[in-house]
C-alpha cells in the first residue's frame, strides 16, 4: 500500500509539472509578439493586425467592400519587408465573393525571419509564378517551440 501511495505522488508530480510547464510555454510564446507597423494601398477599407516574433507572426482583420461594385476574384496582397526595405515574402488572401457594403475577415500565418512592416493592396490577378503555399496560411511551429522551450528550460 505505501508503494502505491508513493506512486501516485509520483504521478500527481509529473502531471503537475507537465500543467505547469504547458502554462510557462503558454505564456512565454504569446508574449514574444510585437505589433508591427503597416501600410494599406487601397482605397478599399481594410482593418489590419499585425504581430509577429523574429521568426513567424500573424496578420488579421476585415476588408470592407465600400465601393459601388462587386468583388470578384480579387486577392489581398501582402508584403512583408525587412528594416533594410528588403522583401521577404509575399501572401495572397482570396476574395472571391464580396457584395457592396459586405466584409470578410482574414488571417495569414506566416513563417518570415525578422518581419519589420506588411505593405497591403488589393490586386485584381497574381503573377504566374506564385505558389500554392503563398497562397495558405504557414503552419504554426509548435514542435520546435516545444523542444526549445525544452532546451531553455534544461539551461535554467
């Protein structure tokens, strides 16, 4: 019996430090992100959010269809830029259907090093080369940010 008892506080521990550990992680990524500065180059209103770590981020918002015409086959084009002015990458968010006076919300995750500013427009075509993964949001990296939370936790 007092092997058991010993244990379940063996148990009680682990699990205890996995909770603990799972909420430092929680903690310790959502507050590596910085709100970024943006540019919208559109008439078309469009509310933006932009955060982001030295290696991924996210942008958010809506755009608003304030024009006396339709949108169809559009696409948000985002463009993120270095301090240096150098382009990092680019993202495209289909708009597809948007009546006047409607809005669609979007989200782009996106894993670029050392994201400084995002410039926005609304473009009508994309070029030919584009791919598909420009096109989808990037996957979060949460493996990585596992083991080296791990690795920083070992150090302590």
């Amino acid at each position: 019996m007092e092997r058991m008892k010993t244990f379940f506080i063996y148990a009680l521990c682990v699990i205890a430090f996995f909770i603990f550990s799972q909420i430092i992680i929680y903690i310790c990524i959502h507050t590596t992100y910085r709100y970024k500065d943006y540019e919208v180059k559109t008439p078309i209103s469009i509310t933006v959010e932009v955060q982001a770590t030295s290696v991924n981020g996210i942008v958010k918002g809506r755009v608003l269809n304030n024009t006396q015409e339709v949108m169809e086959n559009q696409y948000l084009q985002m463009e993120f830029y270095s301090k240096q002015d150098n382009l990092l990458g680019t993202k495209y968010v289909p708009i597809s259907h948007l009546e006047v006076g409607e809005q669609q919300e979007y989200e782009m995750k996106f894993n670029l090093s050392r994201v400084d500013h995002v410039v926005l427009d609304i473009v009508d075509t994309i070029p030919e080369n584009v791919t598909e993964e420009q096109k989808e949001s990037d996957p979060e990296m949460g493996f990585a940010v596992l083991i080296s939370a791990l690795i920083l936790l070992m150090a302590v």
